[in-house]
C-alpha cells in the first residue's frame, strides 16, 4: 500500500468513528455536536459526510476510503472529417 493511502486511512478512520459516536449521541463522546468535531479536525461538514457514505457503502473496510481507480478510456477512431468515440465494455 503506498504511504499516501496510509495517511489517509490514518486520519479518517479515527474521524469517522468519532462522527458515528457523536450522530448516535453515545455517552461518553468526546464531542457534543458534529459542528464541533469538524471545527477540531478542519474539515468541512460535506467533507465529512462524503467520506462517510463512502465508508459506509464500502461496508466499513478501510479499503473503501482510499480513492477509486480511473476506468477505461475510450479509443479514437477517425472517420473522414470526424472522430468517432469507442468505449470499451470487455471485462
């Protein structure tokens, strides 16, 4: 695993479970509001719901925060005075 999908996992994963805690007002809970647990981590509340239906989706692996890969990009065909656009569909 390279070391900047390391970082990430590192930092979100502690943040998420924190948000959970604090979402479903478990006691004890370091923070009180969601606004407050973004205030101390810097991030944004959209920030941090985005990584969380991402982690949630992801069935709560690890492996589904890091980013996705990028897929198939089509191939050019040249007809005349045009380009005609191809997308791969063999998987």
């Amino acid at each position: 695993m390279h070391y900047e999908y390391q970082i990430i996992l590192k930092r979100w994963l502690p943040i998420l479970k924190e948000y959970e805690r604090t979402s479903s007002k478990i006691t004890p809970r370091p923070f009180r509001y969601v606004k407050d647990l973004c205030k101390a981590h810097h991030i944004s509340a959209k920030e941090l719901r985005r990584y969380y239906v991402k982690w949630i989706q992801g069935g709560r692996k690890s492996e589904s925060l890091l980013p996705c890969k990028r897929g198939a990009k089509p191939e050019e065909e040249k007809k005349g005075d045009r380009f005609i656009f191809q997308i791969n569909t063999d998987f």
